[in-house]
C-alpha cells in the first residue's frame, strides 16, 4: 500500500492505521527494517532561561517598526 517516505511519519502513523491507509503488519514490517541509531546519540545539554522582557502577543505590521 503506502509507498512515500511520510507513509509511517510518528506524528500521523495513528490516524493511518485507524483509517486503514496503513495495515499493523505493513507498520510492524517497516519498524522492523529501521537501523538501530542508538550508537550514533549525541547527547547536549540545555539551560532554560528566563526572560524578564515582555513578548508581544501579537504580530506587529513591518512599518510599525
């Protein structure tokens, strides 16, 4: 059946296999072909911070400016 690259993309896989776009065996199929990355993880760490300025909370014209 699905044959594109986004056929099994995370963020839609669920309504494919409930609409029947894709079946369970074609997903189980293509999860099973998929190289295990886990040896190539980078790992970075991140720090939050916190921004005392106030974000507008809509978009500005450009000639607002």
């Amino acid at each position: 059946m699905p044959q594109d690259e986004f056929s099994f993309d995370k963020r839609i896989i669920d309504r494919r296999l409930r609409s029947g776009d894709v079946t369970q065996d074609e997903y189980k199929r293509h999860m099973n072909k998929l190289k295990d990355l886990i040896a190539e993880l980078d790992v970075c760490d991140a720090e939050l911070l916190h921004i005392s300025k106030k974000i507008p909370s809509k978009v500005m014209e450009e000639d607002t400016f």
